[in-house]
C-alpha cells in the first residue's frame, strides 16, 4: 500500500488495486503519516522513501 502511495497513486485506486475499501486505504496512510510525524502525503513519500523501509519489505 504505501509504495504504490509513494508511487503516485491516489487512495480509491489503491483500494481499487488491493480490494479493500478506500477508507481503509486512508487510515493507513493516515496512521503511517502520524508514525513518521508528517502532516501531508507528499513529505510521507519522501520520508518512506529515505527511510529504505519500502525496500525491506517484498513487493
């Protein structure tokens, strides 16, 4: 879920992609934004991916 937000994508087409609701989709981005202490998806992205946590999980 997060590289494709990394990636671009919007919440409903991750939801779309995963077959979950995009609610869903919303309060784990949300929940990853709170753990990083960032406050819009943009700088999310960038701290996701300057962590290199994306690359320890298999795609």
């Amino acid at each position: 879920m997060l590289r494709l937000m990394v990636a671009g994508h919007t919440d409903a087409a991750i939801a779309k992609r995963l077959g979950m609701s995009t609610r869903t989709v919303s309060t784990h981005i949300k929940k990853s934004s709170e753990l990083f202490n960032s406050h819009s998806r943009a700088p999310l992205a960038y701290l996701l991916a300057q962590s290199g946590i994306l690359e320890d999980i298999p795609a």
